[in-house]
C-alpha cells in the first residue's frame, strides 16, 4: 500500500526515523484469486498482528473464498469510503470510515508517535517478514521458461515482462489469462497494472487501453487478452491503429473459453467442445484493421516478437498460439474453495 504516490511521504518518515530501511521491500504479492504464496502465508499466518486494509473490499475473490473472514488472528483495521463495504462483512475488525489517503496523511502527521513502537519490534518484524521470502513467491515457476507447444500462457507473460518498461501500463483482459497474468507479472510502479477484477467483463481491456494510451502518451501500453475476448471485442483494434496508438495486443490464442474449458471438459466430450474456439489467424485480422500483426508459435520467438512490437511505434498484435489444457495458480484459492464450500 505504502507505494502509492500520495503515501510515499508516510514510507519516508517512517525510514527516516529508522523503522524502513531504504531498501526494504514492502510488496509480498497479490492476495487471493492468482495470489503469490508470500502474500497468502503473511496475510494468514498466526504470527500476524495487525492487518490494515486500504481500500479493498471483502468480495469473495479478494478474500480467497472468504478464507479471510474466518482464519486471521490479526487485529484488523479496515479504512473505506464505501459504508456498504465497511458493514457487509460483519465484524472483521475496527472500520474506518474515510478516504485511504487520509489515513495515510494522518499516518504521516503522527509519524513521531507511530515510528518508536514499531521500532521495538523491529528486528522480530524484519524476520518474520525474510521467513516468509525464504519459501517461494509462486507456483509452476518452471512454466515461465517452458519451451513446448502449443505456447504455455506462463511463458508468454514472462517473455512480454522482460521487454516491457517498468513504467509502461498493462491491463488485463477477463478469462484464463487474467490468472496467469495475475501471478507471474510483477508491476514496478503504482497504476501499471490494471484489471476488471471483481467484474470481469471478457473484452473490455482492448477498447480501455486506448483510453490509456490517450491519457498518457508518453507511456507504453500492452493488453493480455484471450481469443474470446477478442470475438468480444476485438474490433476495437481498428480505432487504435486509426490513431496510430502504440499499443502492444498480447492474444494468448488457446482455442477455448480457456477458465469455462478448464471446468467444462471435467463433464464429457460435449461440454468441452461447446467452449472450444475455432482457431483465427488474429494477426491477419490486425493487419486488415490497419495493424501490423505478428503470429508466434515457438516460444523461443517470444522475446523478439515482442520487441519488434514495441519497436513499431504503432498498434500491434502478437497472436500467441498457446496451449488452453493449462492449470491456472489458483491453488490457494481453490483450497479455500474445498474448506468452506458446502458441496465438499
């Protein structure tokens, strides 16, 4: 939370007085649906003492399958301007009603008070924190560098992360991908990662992005998206490359509704082909809205098609011809799926 422009001066203080030191990492990872494992084992860890939530709701991916209502130990401290979130849950702690901001400001103001009693555990708190860094951060690590094929969406994340600037904004369409992208990117900087979460309208990242794009012309934009999302409304591709927009479209082409596939193939041979896709030459699709358009089969030809991409200086199109019979690292949530779920 601490890495949001306007809290940056609480971070600041705070190591000024000797609490932080300057390169003390505060981000464990995205908590809940696609979570990394630090931010789950913190979060739920019984050594946990206080846990303040900034902003974010209690929805049921947010709080891996309501696992968070049931299983902290922590005092927690819930700031919200939405009254609905704050009293929806029952009682998860002391709610604050106001703006994160705010908080935060008055975090900053009362810095002198705050700074020696965190001091006084400074040292236990600093351990705790390695412990949980010395076990992995992720699952399936070994996918991101996997050369098979059909493309393992794991490996295209990782191949567009290792090109795409620090500062350059990504959003991520809804479907199978959007846990993928969820786990294995990592965003260096406070709004360059953005995502229809608790929406998850399929489609809706490839017209956003040229908001994006508009609003800020001096960065770099990219889409992780999914060939369903484009039969949604992969269209939209032609008002970017109309104005000539700069945006980098990442197709993970599975031939499937791949998170529905994954479920619906469990029950027969009729499920499974009613969320198949026909393969479409995406690319070719591109070109003919104006595009340029790039199609990739080897994953050893990621990397530089990606920087082709980005080299283009205009609107382009990566269809990634990617294998859909890919579990997604969804296996914290899914555990809390099987511990509440009244069906198990």
């Amino acid at each position: 939370m601490l890495a949001e422009r306007w809290s940056i001066p609480v971070a600041t203080t705070l190591r000024a007085k000797g609490v932080f030191p300057e390169d003390h990492e505060l981000s464990l990872g995205v908590f809940g649906y696609a979570g990394s494992r630090h931010a789950t084992n913190a979060i739920l860890n019984s050594d946990l003492d206080c846990l303040i939530v900034l902003g974010s709701g209690f929805n049921e991916r947010d709080t891996m399958h309501w696992t968070l209502r049931e299983r902290p130990t922590a005092f927690m401290i819930h700031v919200n301007t939405d009254m609905d979130e704050l009293t929806a849950n029952g009682d998860l702690g002391h709610v604050v009603p106001g703006s994160c901001r705010g908080f935060l400001d008055l975090m900053h103001d009362r810095a002198d008070v705050i700074a020696p009693t965190l001091q006084e555990n400074q040292a236990r708190r600093r351990q705790w924190v390695a412990d949980i860094k010395a076990g992995p951060r992720l699952y399936d690590v070994e996918n991101c560098s996997r050369q098979t094929v059909p493309i393992h969406p794991a490996a295209a994340i990782t191949a567009l992360r290792k090109v795409f600037p620090r500062n350059g904004s990504v959003l991520v369409d809804s479907g199978a991908h959007r846990a993928f992208a969820g786990h294995y990117w990592t965003a260096y900087e406070p709004r360059t990662y953005i995502s229809a979460t608790n929406l998850g309208p399929m489609g809706w990242a490839i017209p956003a992005a040229i908001g994006v794009q508009c609003a800020r012309r001096d960065t770099r934009v990219a889409v992780i998206t999914g060939d369903g999302c484009m039969q949604m409304h992969g269209i939209e591709v032609q008002t970017a490359a109309r104005y000539q927009l700069p945006i980098i479209y990442l197709v993970i082409n599975n031939g499937a509704l791949g998170n529905v596939w994954l479920r619906a193939r469990q029950y027969g041979a009729l499920p499974a082909e009613l969320t198949s896709i026909r393969d479409h030459a995406w690319a070719g699709f591109a070109r003919a809205l104006g595009a340029q358009g790039f199609t990739v089969h080897d994953p050893a030809e990621l990397q530089g098609t990606f920087e082709k991409a980005l080299a283009a200086g205009t609107t382009a199109l990566i269809d990634v011809k990617a294998d859909k019979d890919c579990p997604t690292p969804v296996y914290d949530f899914n555990a809390g799926v099987r511990a509440w779920s009244y069906h198990e």
